[in-house]
C-alpha cells in the first residue's frame, strides 16, 4: 500500500501526527506504525473528519492526539491494551477483528460554544459508535457496532458508558457548550 502523507497533508486540516499519542512512533518517519493502521486512521477517522471540519468551518481537534494508542503505551498508563484505540495491536500473535482494525478516535472544537453543532456533524458522519464526555470536553468515535449508538460517559454514569438517545446526546453537547437544555 502506497500512501503520500505529504500531499494528504496539504491537502487536508490534519496532519497524521495529529492521531498519534506517541510522536516517536512518527519522528522521523511514520515507519513504526503498521501500514494497516495508517491506512485505517486516513479511510476511518482523517477523511470523514476532514468532511465535518469543512462544514463545521471551525478547528475539529483530535483530543489529546487520542486516535492511536499503541499497545504498549496502554499498558504503560496501567490499562489493560484491550481499547480499540490499539486498532487490534498486541504483543502475541492476535488477529484484529474488523472493528479493531478501524480503531477508534477522540474528538473535540476549540470552539467549545458550537459543541452542539460539532456533536450534530459528528452524529452524521460514518461513525457507529459515539459517546459524549460532558465533564471532559470530547466525543468518542468508533465502529464498533453494525448500527448507530450513542452514550454518555461521566461522573454521573460512573464513568461507565451508558446508552443514551440521540436526543439526550445533543441535551449533553449543550451542556458541553454552556447552552441552556431544550
């Protein structure tokens, strides 16, 4: 597989970098990285994301550079490297599933009052799983499911996802956005 970074980058908002939490896995070179998952973060997350940051007309932010979290890094921060933010990465031989291969991404704006349109693009997009941290500003992304869902996760919830409507996900983008509940 033969991807130009490069001209992706000058033609998109984001640059690669962006999806990766640990930038010595991209400096000098994106070598470190298996081709499936650079492939996957362009096809799942880069393009679609790109889309929405044109039409929201406004910074789309990749929270924390939280869309690929390599195995390793996981465990180093005491987590169990099950997240699908690994894109299916292991230490012993493991053959990722279809939803691990296209991992999973945190989002956010820099413009916190147009959460609620940010969280209205986001729910438009391809994604199929989506949850909301109200308390920390940022939407996670997913394929992880044959269809729509939306949650909420916070303090509230025990900071386990909870199933939520569509309608109490835009409730909690306008919390997120300091806009009064409909």
């Amino acid at each position: 597989m033969n991807i130009d970074i490069t001209q992706l980058n000058t033609k998109c908002h984001f640059k690669l970098d962006e999806f990766v939490i640990d930038k010595t896995l991209i400096k000098p070179s994106v070598t470190n990285i298996p081709a499936y998952i650079i492939y996957a973060i362009i096809r799942y997350y880069l393009i679609p994301l790109n889309d929405i940051r044109r039409a929201f007309g406004n910074a789309v932010i990749i929270s924390k550079s939280s869309c690929y979290r390599p195995f390793l890094y996981e465990l180093s921060k005491n987590r169990n490297g099950g997240s699908l933010h690994t894109f299916g990465q292991r230490e012993e031989e493991h053959e990722p599933s279809e939803y691990e291969k296209k991992g999973a991404c945190d989002v956010t704006v820099r413009v916190i009052s147009r959460f609620v349109d940010f969280a209205t693009l986001i729910a438009r997009g391809p994604f199929m799983r989506i949850c909301i941290y109200p308390e920390n500003k940022f939407i996670h992304i997913d394929y992880n499911a044959d269809q729509r869902h939306f949650f909420v996760c916070s303090s509230e919830t025990d900071n386990k996802w909870k199933a939520i409507r569509f309608e109490q996900y835009i409730d909690y983008a306008q919390i997120v956005a300091g806009a009064p509940n409909s």
